[in-house]
C-alpha cells in the first residue's frame, strides 16, 4: 500500500504510529532521490533530520528493517 492511500492513525504518540509515519516520509524520500527530484546530499540531510525531529531509535528502525526484507 502506497504511503498516499495509508489511512493516518488517530493516535500519531504511539510508537508503532510514530514509526509508520516516519517509514511513510522515508518512502516520500527514497521516491524523490529515485526520480532525482534530490540529491543524494538533499536526501541524507532530509533524513537524518527527519529520524532527529521524530526521535527515531535507530535501533528498531533496523530491526524493523530487518523484518520487513
């Protein structure tokens, strides 16, 4: 399902809401550096802001990850 037709959860304080809201952005991410719409520079930026302003663990973002490949 596409991060556009994802219904937002009520509740974005919760973990698991905060963590699909920031896989959703992520993806918007990877589409703009995949259609070069940013550079590889914009898109590293944009990121490690992106996991800092959410307070993203990087941690269970790569376990996650893991799970999900």
């Amino acid at each position: 399902m596409s991060f556009l037709t994802e219904p937002i959860p009520d509740q974005l304080d919760t973990e698991d809401s905060k963590l699909s809201l920031f896989l959703r952005q992520k993806e918007l991410l990877d589409t703009f550096l995949s259609h070069h719409a940013i550079s590889q520079a914009q898109y590293n930026k944009s990121l490690g802001d992106l996991i800092v302003k959410m307070g993203i663990d990087q941690t269970e973002l790569t376990r996650k990850n893991r799970l999900t490949q």
